[in-house]
C-alpha cells in the first residue's frame, strides 16, 4: 500500500478542492502587502472549520520533519506576517467567512475568522450598531488578521484598536487543540487573561477560527472637516491644541504635500493641490456636540493658521474625503515599482519633529518619502516609493528605516503602531523591547508553541 502524501491526507480532511499545490496555484500566496519579500509555500489548505484546523495540524506536525503552519486571511498584512516560510502549509480562512450572530441584547457579534471586516461593520450598521475599528484595508482584511494584528484604524483616537473589541475567541492552539477564551460578560477577571495573549500575536501562538466582538449604538451624527496648511508645524500644534482643548474627534489623519498630489491625481476627491499638509478630521456623537466640537475644531485650525477649513456638507462627500484618504497607499504606490509603507509611532507631543525627520532622512538618502497616517494616535506611515531592484537605493532604503525607527525609540515611540512586526521588522525589534521583554516573549512563544509550528521566523528568530 503506499504511504499517504502530505497532500492527499489533507485533501481527506477538507477534500481535494480545498487543497492547491500547484505552482500557479500556490504563487498568489508566496507575498503578502509588504513590498520585496516572497517565499513559494508548499500547498496552500481552505478549512471550514476549527475541527478540520485541528486535524491539519496534527497531521503537519506529524510529518518528518514537521511542516511548518503559516495562517493566512486576506494577505493585505505589510510586515510579512503571512509570507510563507519556504515549502511551509498555508491554512487561509478565506472560506470561513460567516457572520454567525448578532446579539442586539448583549451588543455582540460573532464571525467566523475570515469574515471581511467591511462585512462586519455592514451586519453590525444594518441594525443600527457599530463596529469602530477601521483599518484602511477593511475592504479586503479579514477579522481574523485584523485581531492577529491588532489593527488600528481611521477612528483609532476616539474609539481605540481591534483589542478594544474583541470579546472572546475561538483558537486551535500548536497541538490541535481547539480552545475558547473570553465570553459575552462586560466583566471576567477569571484567570490570566488569555484571550488578549493572542491578540496581536501575528499567527504565531495559535490560530484563531472565530471572534466575538464588542459593538457601540451608531452614532446619531457626524461632520468631517478638511483643513489646509501652508505649513506642516502648524498642521502638528492643531493636532495638539485639539487634544489640549479635551475634544477627541473621531478621525484625525494627516497628509503631506506629495500624498496630498497624488491622492488627489488618483481619487479626485477635491484636495487642495497647493497645500504643505492637511487635516481630515470628524466629530461623531450626538448631534449638538457634533455640532459643538466642529466648531471648536474649526476655531482652533483657524487659530493655528489654517489657510481653509472646509466642512462636508453631506455624507456623501465625508465618505469621498474619508476614501481619498483611504486610497493612499494605493495612490503613491502607482509612482514607483516598490512601495515600503512604514508605521513608526511616537508620542503626539513628537510629531512635528518626526515629519521633519522623515523629511530630512529623504534629503540625506536621497530617497523619494511621502508621509501620511493616523496623526491623533502619533501614527505614521513614511513611505518609501523605491524599486527593489536597485541594489544600491534598497541600502539606502535600510539605512533610512534604521535611522526613522531610531528616532522614534530615541524619543519614546515604537517600531510599530499596528502593521506588527512579522518579517520586516523583526531586526528592530530587541532594541525597542530590552533583553528582559524579549526573554519574556520567546518563552511565552515555546511554552504555546514547543516546536515552532506556527508561523515560524516571524516576530524573532
Ligand atoms: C491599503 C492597505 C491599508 C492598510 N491600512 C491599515 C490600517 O489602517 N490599519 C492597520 O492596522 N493595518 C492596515 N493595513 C495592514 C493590514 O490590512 C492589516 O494588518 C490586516 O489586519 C491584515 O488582515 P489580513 O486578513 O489581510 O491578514 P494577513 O495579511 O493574511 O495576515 C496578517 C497576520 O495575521 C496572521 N493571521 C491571519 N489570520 C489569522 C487567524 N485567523 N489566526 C491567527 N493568525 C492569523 C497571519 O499569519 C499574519 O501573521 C493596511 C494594508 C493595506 C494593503
């Protein structure tokens, strides 16, 4: 009798059309959002559920020698969290993708890990609820990266990240075995909080099948701003006066000069051509304070020299502001044939002089950097429009993250505000954390996952 391959167990647990190994097949999953990394996985498996997850481990661990698991959703990841590891199984959720259930009573709702996040948001809005977190992917992303990721969002100031809402989970740990954590209850200091070990944890403890979240009342109104800088300082001390003056709007984002020109080339959303840099702002809540705090908002952009401020005068004209912003790294990423979208994070107080930085690093390496990102979370996205196949401008391009991501330690931020760490930044990472933490997370990492089946080579070593 011959020896059952690696490929035809799988395709006995979830069937031979769920199983791709060849090589055309198996190429669309070799890359993830992040520019100039590829890896060719060996096969690539579409579960339907968490049993079915179960046995695909057991069975790679079975293998001499073990194949590597890396989990995958939409692949919009830009640290390289999803890159396979060479000849590794890929187990994409792309198929487990329902919303299971709407609880109106409890405020909760729960999908299956590959549900898209837009779809979430639109279950939870149909009956008057909100789901808040909203990366610019939400399109494409699926819930199970976003919690893998802890993503943020355009709304990430006034109403937090993934973890924020996420109640419990449903994850198939290292040895198969499918455990749950969290509940539907507000309150739950049962034991160490488990659930948000794997929030975050970039497909490297366990892989997640189903998510509870948390949902809000929809908020009765909204107003978004638009307000235009001569200059890029005056930009960063509106942003600080906002905080300052206790207003903490909903949307705070930020563009350069050259996201502005080419968000606008791309999305034509009405965007000031001659401008350093803009404010997107909005104010959500009840409709008097909306009212309220956009006028507050207006008075103080205008104090800090704003050359415009323009109120959307309907929602359609918020949501094309609010996609024009969306549709940047897409807009610059049209430029050159490599896009490195980074997410250095520093404390707000720190964010004039981080632009500047980034601005004078661009000038040093004689590198094209175009800024944009989540300003009231101190969140920014450099990017570097390159082409990796210019040896001599990707050292350059080494040599001015190192320098970016230094800064930002220097003046207490972070490598990362919620792209992960995954592949990209994993060199960056001891200097952030100290011999101490990252001790600590190794041994976290071996304690769930003793033989480095998942996602391995990713966050360290
Ligand atoms: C245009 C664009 C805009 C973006 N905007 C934002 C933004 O505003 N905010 C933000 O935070 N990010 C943003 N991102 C990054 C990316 O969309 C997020 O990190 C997102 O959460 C990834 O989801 P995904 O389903 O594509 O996951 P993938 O890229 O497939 O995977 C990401 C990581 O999660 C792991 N993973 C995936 N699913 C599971 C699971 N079910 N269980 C365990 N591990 C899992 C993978 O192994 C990998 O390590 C953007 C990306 C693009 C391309």
């Amino acid at each position: 009798m011959n020896t059952p391959t690696l490929e035809s167990s799988l395709a006995e647990i979830v069937s031979a059309k769920n199983v791709l190994t060849e090589s055309e097949d198996i190429i669309p999953y070799s890359f993830d959002g992040t520019a100039a990394i590829k890896r060719l996985p060996r096969a690539i498996v579409f579960p339907s559920d968490a049993q079915q997850i179960s046995e695909i481990l057991k069975l790679a661990r079975s293998q001499t020698p073990p194949v590597p698991v890396v989990t995958r959703g939409s692949g919009t990841g830009l640290s390289g969290g999803s890159v396979p590891v060479e000849g590794a199984l890929v187990v994409c959720l792309a198929k487990m993708n329902r919303v299971l259930e709407l609880d109106t009573a409890n405020l909760t709702l729960l999908a299956e890990a590959g549900a898209v996040t837009q779809e979430i948001y639109d279950a939870a809005d149909k009956d008057g609820l909100f789901y808040p977190p909203d990366p610019g992917s939400m399109r494409v992303s699926t819930i199970g990266g976003n919690v893998a990721e802890n993503a943020g969002g355009l709304r990430g100031l006034k109403y937090g990240v993934t973890r924020n809402y996420v109640m419990g989970m449903e994850v198939v740990l290292a040895d198969g075995s499918v455990c749950w954590l969290g509940n539907k209850c507000v309150k739950d200091v049962a034991g160490y909080n488990l659930r948000d070990l794997f929030i975050g944890s970039e497909g490297t403890l366990g892989i997640i099948t189903k998510v509870l979240l948390k949902l809000l009342p929809k908020p009765a109104a909204r107003q978004t701003l638009l307000a235009t800088y001569a200059q890029m300082d005056a930009a960063a001390a509106t942003v600080s006066d906002i905080i300052a003056s206790k207003i903490i709007p909903c949307t705070l984002e930020f563009l350069d000069r050259k996201t502005i020109r080419c968000v606008e080339d791309f999305a034509h959303a009405g965007l000031p051509l001659d401008a350093e840099a803009v404010l997107l702002i909005e104010s959500d809540g009840h409709a008097a304070a909306v009212a309220d705090e956009a006028a507050q908002i207006e008075e103080i952009a205008r104090k800090h020299g704003a050359t415009s401020v323009r109120r959307a005068r309907d929602s359609a004209a918020a949501a094309q502001l609010a996609t024009a912003r969306r549709s940047a790294f897409s807009a610059l990423a049209r430029l050159r044939p490599t896009t490195i979208l980074e997410d250095a994070t520093v404390p707000r107080s720190e964010l004039a002089h981080m632009v500047r930085f980034v601005e004078g690093v661009a000038t040093r390496h004689a590198l094209d950097i175009a800024t944009f990102g989540h300003f009231g979370d101190g969140n920014l996205h450099p990017t570097i429009l390159t082409d990796e196949r210019n040896t001599d401008e990707m050292h350059r391009v080494e040599a001015a993250m190192r320098e970016i991501f230094d800064e930002a330690l220097r003046v207490g931020g972070t490598i990362t505000g919620e792209h992960g760490v995954g592949l990209a930044k994993k060199k960056f990472l001891p200097a952030q954390l100290g011999d101490a933490s990252y001790t600590l997370l190794e041994n976290i990492k071996r304690a769930l996952d003793p033989d480095g089946l998942l996602n391995p080579g990713k966050i360290f070593d």
